[in-house]
C-alpha cells in the first residue's frame, strides 16, 4: 500500500502571498505499512534536494581529489 498525502487545513494569512507560497502549505504523509504521520512540505523536500545535490558535489570534488592523490602515490611507488 502507498503512503497517502492530505492537506492539512491552516488559518489564511491576510495579504498576497508570493506565488510559490504553496511549496509552504503542510502536508500530512501517512506512511505505509505502519500507521505513522509526520508533516513535510514541498519547500522542505525541495531543501533537502538541494543539500543532496550540494553533497554529491562536495563528495565527487573529494573523490576526484583523492584519485589525484592515488595517482601521485602509484607514481611513486612505481618510480
């Protein structure tokens, strides 16, 4: 069974809200199998994808760094 997303009902804010004020709206995911709710919003998914990427750039920046260095080290060892 698949984990089932509802609106959650809040207090309208007076004003105009920016236009992608519905990334902020919370959403309440039941999670499958076991009958466990927790509140998330586009806006924070959007964040932790965008940590994600900004950690696999840090980790390929790493690797790439350590492949240098793993180069110099045969080099070495070779000579």
């Amino acid at each position: 069974m698949a984990d089932k997303y509802t609106k959650k009902a809040v207090e309208s804010s007076e004003g105009s809200a920016p236009a992608d004020a519905w990334k902020d709206a919370p959403v309440e995911k039941e999670h499958q199998p076991a009958k466990i709710k927790s509140e998330v919003s586009y806006r924070s998914l959007e964040n932790e994808v965008t940590n994600l990427d900004a950690e696999a750039k840090r980790i390929a920046d790493r690797k790439a760094k350590l492949v240098a260095e793993m180069a110099e080290v045969k080099k070495a060892v070779e000579a």
